[in-house]
C-alpha cells in the first residue's frame, strides 16, 4: 500500500484529509515505514523446484 493509498484510507474512515507528504511524516514519527520484503518465502520447497528445474524446465528450453 503506497502512502496516496493511506491518505484515501485515514481520509474515509476518519474523515481526516490532508496532503500525501504530510501523512508519510505523520506515519514516520510514529514508527511506521516503507516495508520490504525479507527475502524467499518460508513455505519455499528447494527440492521441489530443483525437481521441476530437472524434469519440467529442460523440457521447455529444448522444445522452444
């Protein structure tokens, strides 16, 4: 969710409106920031990929 996204949020549910770089503050000196995400997924299967990699992927390189 970018901050144009918040503002419209806090904007209809509290009534509030104000400008998008004032909301980013705002969000700053409470604690909140851009997130980014941590790196592979924990559900991530490294065998089952290598499976695919092997039987599924070869196959579509020498077919294509």
């Amino acid at each position: 969710m970018d901050d144009r996204q918040v503002t419209e949020l806090i904007g209809r549910h509290f009534d509030l409106w104000s400008r998008r770089h004032y909301v980013r503050e705002i969000l700053h000196q409470v604690g909140f920031a851009p997130q980014m995400p941590d790196g592979r997924a924990a559900e991530r299967n490294e065998l089952r990929i290598a499976s695919w990699r092997q039987q599924v992927a070869a196959g579509l390189k020498k077919g294509g």
